[in-house]
C-alpha cells in the first residue's frame, strides 16, 4: 500500500509523441506570446520536450472584443504564411471561451473547437467569481449539442470537490493543467489538481502554455504516485483521438 503512495518525477521521454490541446502560441491576439519570434521559441520547446502536435487556443473574451472568429482564423492562417515549413511541430486552431457577456455572440458566429467533429468547446470562468449566468450559457450550448470542456477547474478559487462532482454529474468534462501539478499556480491548485488526478475525474490535459521561462523547471517539479502518472498516461492518449 505505502508503494503506491510514493511519488516520482516523469520519466524521460514522458511527452514523446503528445498532442497538447490548450496554448497561448498564436502572436499577438491575447496575453500570450506577443510575436512570432516569440512562439517560434515555445513551439521549439515543445518540440524538444516531445510533443508532436499542438493546439492554438486563444482566449475569446470581453476583454479581446478585436478576438472574433473570423478575425483569429485569418491571424493563425497570416502566421502560417509567414513562418512556412518551419515549424518544429505540427499545428491546428481552437479557442478558450470565456463564460461571460461575450460568449453569446461567440455562440452565434460558430466555436473554435478542439474536435474535428466540432463540439468540444473549451471554456472557462473567473478565478474568483464566475458570471452568474455561466450555467445557462453551458446549457444553451449543450442544447445545440456542443459539449463544455472546463479548462484547468483546479485553478477556481470558489470551486471544491462538491461542485466538481456536480459538474461532472451534468456531463461536464475537465481539463488538466500540467503546470498545476508543478505548482506555477500556488498550493490550493497543486492540491485540487492531484485530487481530481487521483479520482479519474480529468478528461484531458493540456499546458495552457503562456511564456517558455518556467515550464521545464515547472515539469522537472512534477511529482505523482504510479496511479496519478497512470491517469496522465490516459488524458494524452485522450488529447490524441481529438487531432485534426
């Protein structure tokens, strides 16, 4: 029993072959990398700690009212453009929806989902406090058969294991931050991110990532039991059935 308690680094070569579904890599749209030197450089990080796909996923929000679909989708095909055959990985296109008065009007002019089959919608609410109104929005976009997929719920402040399990109870799914499990984001997201590991109640992961500086300090800091490693095992095999 102590044996399975005990915990370990990823072994080397942990990410070889991986498709991360979540990032901040298009330049210049949100609070993620500002230019395309920049994103060169992280997605040669993420080449280097062996992922071989990687999924755009730009924030849509009322802060980034410039952030329409249309808009997006002709800002990842001008990057595409102008780095041609260089890029280290391979590439496709999503978003992150927040759940506030813009996500309507995003509701309206198509998502950018992580499928193919187009229904798995990225979302996500406040840290703090999320919009009064986010559980009729995610109930009028199921309706029309899409289907919410909660980005990093470790990282909420107002949620605990209560709402998790109501979330997932409404069919809800979850996505993982890697970094969580490294600690970018302090203690309490460290904490709920290995309990819902360890429960089975994450559907996939992704690296959320921003900025380069960190992350492989943040991944060497990663420590699960056999049973966690299993479970991330399962949400990368999960990430690659949903590739372009």
């Amino acid at each position: 029993m102590l044996f399975g308690l005990l915990k370990s680094s990823l072994p080397e070569g942990f990410f070889e072959g991986a498709c991360d579904i979540h990032s901040h890599l298009l330049p210049g749209v949100d609070d993620g990398f500002p230019d395309v030197g920049r994103t060169m450089e992280g997605l040669a990080l993420m080449k280097r700690l062996g992922f071989k796909r990687v999924k755009m996923t730009p924030h849509f929000m009322k802060d980034y009212t410039e952030n329409t679909r249309a808009a997006i989708e002709a800002g990842y095909q001008a990057f595409l453009a102008e780095v041609g055959d260089g890029l280290p990985v391979e590439l496709s296109l999503g978003g992150e929806y927040m759940l506030d008065s813009a996500f309507l009007d995003r509701f309206e002019e198509g998502f950018l989902t992580l499928d193919k089959g187009g229904s798995l919608v990225l979302c996500e609410t406040s840290y703090m406090n999320p919009d009064p109104m986010a559980r009729e929005m995610v109930y009028k976009i199921m309706l029309k058969g899409y289907q919410p997929v909660v980005a990093h719920p470790e990282r909420y402040n107002y949620a605990s294991m209560p709402l998790y399990k109501r979330w997932k109870e409404k069919d809800y799914l979850f996505q993982l931050n890697l970094l969580s499990l490294g600690g970018a984001y302090g203690p309490p997201a460290v904490s709920k991110a290995h309990e819902l590991l360890k429960n089975g109640m994450y559907d996939y992961v992704g690296t959320d990532l921003h900025r380069v500086a960190r992350v492989k300090e943040m991944i060497a800091s990663i420590r699960l039991t056999k049973k966690e490693r299993d479970q991330l095992e399962i949400l990368l095999e999960n990430n690659k059935k949903m590739e372009p």
